[in-house]
C-alpha cells in the first residue's frame, strides 16, 4: 500500500486586535491578555520569545507553491449533514499511539517536518487498523529534502515534504536520544530549565543528510523507508477539512503565530495581543465546541510543557456562526495522507538479469552492466521541475533560410566542424546535480568556437556557472533551469574553465571524479552528493589572465522551437 497526502487551506477566525504595552512581560504580560477576553488563558511563558522565534519560519511557507494541483470535494466521504460537533482523533483511533504523542522540534524552524511526518505515522497505523505502529523520522525529511522543500532549519512547504515522502520515501525516527527507529531526532531539547542546557545563541543548524540507520537499528536504511502515494489540496471549506479527518485522519496545518500565542495555557485561543512573528506548522486531531464557541483541536512540536494538556491547544475555528468576532482569514496549508506502504525489505535483482531482459524486450538500443551504483547516478540527475521552461521565456525565431527538405537524414557536430575540437570533448559532473551547467556551458564553447570559424577554440567554466549564478537559476548541484544558465552567460559572462585538475583555464570544475570509471578507479564517492562549490571570482593560481578579462559574454538567450525540423535548422 501507498501512502495518498493532500495539502489544503482554511480559515482561522480570530479575534479583534487589541494593542498592549510593549514593556510588558511574564506574568504580567499574561494577566494583561486575560484582562482583555475570557476565551483562553495565557501564563507566563514556558519558552523564550527568542526561542519561539526560532521555532518559527517564514510566513512564505504558510501559502502553497504555484502549481499545487486541488483535491475535488467529491473524492471524500460523508454528507456535511453528517459531521458531528464533536470530534478527536485520539478517541476515534485509540490504537494508534503516534496520534497522542506530542514531539519536540526544539530551537530549529522544523515544524514543517514534525508536523508532517506526524500526519503520516498517524495515517501509516489508520490505514493498517494499528498493524503499522511506526514513527516516520522528521530527522530525514528536515536534513533529507533540501531545497525542493525549502530551507530545513528555517522553514519549510508542507506540500513539498509529501512529495519528497511520495518520491523518496522517509525511514522511521523517535525522539531526541531514543533508540526508536532508523534515524530518532538529533537536535536536542535545550532551554532554562532542560537538561540538555541552553539553547545555541542562533538556533540549531539544519542536520546534515545521512543515508543510513543508527546503530544497532536491525533495518537497511532503504529498506526501511515508507512511501506516499500522491499530493494535492484540498479546498478551505471547514466541511470538507472535517470529512477529510473523520475518514482518513490528523492533517497538517500552517497559519501565522503572533505574541500572545506563546504564552497560551488552555482555552479557546484567538489572536488578542502583539505583532506577528513568523509561520508555524502544527496538526489538527479534531473539532468541538466550547461555550457555543466553535474550534479546531490542534497538537503543536513544543514538548509536553507547553500548552493545554501536555503539548496541545484549541483555536477558534472559521465560521460564521461566530460573527461576534473580527475575522482575520489566515491562509493555512493543510497536509494529509491516506493508505501506507511500507517497506518490509529491499530487493537487489541481478544487474546481468536486468541488463537480460532490457536487450530481449527491444533491438533499439543495448544495455549493459554498469560499475556505478544506482545512488550515483540519482545524485547527478535533477529535480524534473527543472526540463520545464521558467514562464515568459522568449522563444528564439525559426530559421528561414534552410528549408525543411533541406535538413539530411543524418547530421553530426563533430564532423560539420571538425576544427572545433570542443564538440567532441566529453566531461565529468561527478556526483553533483549540475548536469544543467555542464550542458549549458559545453554548447556556449562550441558555438562560440563555430562562430569564430574555430578561431575562440574554448571551453567555457561549467563550474563559474553552477557557483556564482546563485538562485537565479536554481539551487547548484540540485539542479538548475538551462536558460538561466544562458542567460548568465550573456549578463554576467562566463570564465574559461576545464576539467576537474586542468591548468590551463581560469576556472576548472572543482568537484573530483569519484567512484569506478570502468578501468579506471577514482576515491569513493561521498554518500551524499557534492556540495554546490563556493562562487570564487579569481583564476586558478598560475593562470596568465584575470577572472575578468577572460571573460566571454552571449549575445541573446532565448529558447528553440519544440519542432523536431526547427531544432534540426538551429543545430545546422
């Protein structure tokens, strides 16, 4: 079975901003905001502001990515008439352990992770009736999904931690310090009256990614892994939120946390006092009513000293029932998933076998086995978001002056330009996702050559490329956008630069070969992928020329036709 995970957004209904005093803290901070409403009750805080702050992540991750594809209404059970006023997770599925266990995300913006991976322990053991009783590691997914989800320690998209379940996978993890699972949380909790000390003066920083179990573990770290199946939203309509708990389980949730949030006791809470501090991701169990007030039933990372009931809190929810109220429609991101498969092992199929059956089912093309192990090469590829083109890209014309029956039956660089010996040269990304640059600067040398009658025989620096052209263009040896690579070129300029140990250029790639290259065997590969090189504006030592003055700029960049003859002229 596959885990099904879905991101939606809702209403928040709070309450009237109230200003207070700015030089109140404490206890009397909490005695002002009870002074002004009767709804919940604040005391004085059990975490730091400057801790809470770092707990929080930018309010970007509180909206959807473009592009996040909707849940129908219709794809989820139960009339609205049948949605009861009361509802709790805990109570529904008392079997499954992981829906009452608050978590710890200490002084790191992980509650992206923790609110996710919390969901999905819940909708593994819903999914099997309690045969799955597993905690998905919000270790993994915070140090494992890079930039695709966002900034790990800093904040993250809920939708993107599902996808990266969906098409990576997440091993099992407890607690800081359990021997629960494959990778248990490493950042320890930390704070005035903890065990574990202080807490680091700027927060912790985003664990490093790591392909492999603690010790003692009795699972492979692949094998250990759980999978979703798809990610989409679901539409904010408090109803459909509510049928989408009562019939699959918890859903994440992301709104806006402001000052008077962290000093929050019990109650109904509402926005009453202070300025806003950042985003926060956390989980709904549940709904219910309180003194005809309706709410939402939420579990927040904050350990079991905060909030209501070790760990918990209730918030006003969304409605026009409560018209008493000013709302303040906060965009929250609501994650889910529904049906678990989990990984009982992993099957290592002969690669003669496979290599067998490829050249049997085919006479295309012939496969063959090869050294490189299938991590290698996931580690040179990217993200597919990044074979489409960004939106407004100007598409270069089509050639006039050749005609479609002009173009041959057969056509080859090499031999079209024969004094252009870039053309046949062929390079080696190594064990980084810079695949884009490499292509990018390899036919930047050749039509410079080929524009220059082969008398600018260069070959142009994949690594300038890929360390200085920064976020304009992607996230490095995660993968970039081609065109941006292009236009680089013609805004900035790009630098000579060869392969990994050449001389004679400005900026050679600095990221070694690695691993086993058929007859030849370089050191191990690392066991995650290179990281992006540091942008350095300077040659090589040695090199006669400056970074500046060896320079070669583009004139325009702009992208080619689909059609198949149009690419065939522009190749010409």
């Amino acid at each position: 079975m596959k885990l099904l995970s879905l991101i939606a957004l809702v209403p928040l209904t709070t309450a009237l901003f109230v200003p207070g005093p700015k030089n109140l803290k404490g206890q009397a901070l909490a005695d002002y905001i009870n002074s002004r409403q009767s709804l919940w009750r604040a005391e004085s805080p059990k975490i730091s502001l400057t801790s809470v702050k770092k707990r929080l992540m930018d309010v970007k991750y509180t909206k959807h990515p473009e592009g996040v594809k909707m849940l129908e209404a219709h794809t989820l059970p139960n009339a609205a008439d049948d949605i009861p006023d009361e509802f709790d997770a805990r109570t529904q599925w008392p079997q499954c352990q992981s829906i009452s266990t608050i978590r710890d995300q200490s002084d790191c913006g992980s509650c992206w992770a923790f609110a996710g991976t919390e969901v999905m322990s819940d909708r593994i053991c819903i999914a099997t009736n309690g045969e799955k009783q597993i905690y998905v590691s919000d270790d993994d997914l915070l140090s494992c999904c890079g930039k695709t989800c966002g900034d790990g320690c800093d904040g993250g998209w809920p939708i993107e931690a599902f996808n990266y379940w969906k098409n990576t996978g997440i091993v099992s993890g407890g607690r800081f310090g359990s021997k629960d699972g494959c990778r248990p949380y490493e950042l320890s909790p930390c704070g005035k009256n903890s065990p574990y000390g202080e807490c680091p003066d700027d927060g912790y920083d985003t664990p490093k990614c790591k392909h492999q179990c603690q010790k003692g573990y009795d699972k492979n770290y692949d094998a250990d892994k759980t999978h979703g199946k798809t990610s989409y939203a679901v539409p904010g309509a408090v109803a459909t939120v509510q049928r989408e708990i009562m019939a699959r389980g918890p859903v994440e949730v992301a709104f806006t946390v402001y000052e008077d949030f962290y000093s929050y006791k019990s109650g109904v809470y509402s926005h009453t006092w202070g300025d806003a501090l950042g985003g926060h991701a956390v989980r709904i169990l549940g709904w219910g009513r309180e003194n005809g007030i309706p709410f939402w039933l939420v579990a927040n990372s904050w350990s079991e000293t905060w909030g209501e009931n070790g760990g918990y809190f209730r918030i006003v929810r969304g409605t026009n029932e409560y018209l008493k109220m000013r709302s303040l429609l906060v965009a929250l991101a609501l994650v889910a998933a529904s049906y678990a498969f989990v990984a009982q092992k992993t099957i290592h199929p002969d690669p003669q076998a496979i290599v067998n059956k490829i050249n049997a089912g085919q006479n295309l093309w012939k496969a063959a086995v090869k050294a490189k192990p299938i991590e290698n090469i996931k580690k040179k590829l990217m993200d597919v978001k990044y074979t489409q083109l960004p939106a407004g890209t100007p598409e270069h014309p089509e050639i006039t002056t050749i005609k479609d029956d002009d173009v041959p039956d057969s056509f080859d660089a090499r031999t079209a330009w024969p004094n252009c010996q870039n053309i046949g040269f062929i390079r080696d990304q190594s064990d980084c996702g810079s695949c884009w640059a490499f292509g990018a600067a390899e036919a930047m040398s050749d039509r410079t050559c080929i524009q220059s009658n082969g008398n600018v025989n260069v070959k142009l620096s994949a690594d300038d490329i890929l360390s200085c052209c920064g976020n304009k263009c992607g996230y490095g040896c995660e993968g970039g956008y081609p065109i941006e690579a292009w236009n680089f070129w013609v805004k900035t300029g790009t630098c000579t630069g060869g392969q990994f140990g050449d001389t004679t250029t400005c900026r050679p790639y600095e990221i070694p070969p690695c691993g086993n290259h058929g007859n030849i065997t370089y050191p191990d590969c690392p066991d995650e992928e290179y990281p992006t090189p540091a942008c350095t504006k300077k040659c090589v030592d040695g090199y006669p020329t400056s970074y500046i003055d060896d320079k070669h700029f583009g004139k325009t960049a702009a992208a080619v036709s689909k059609k198949v003859a149009a690419i065939q002229k522009e190749i010409m």
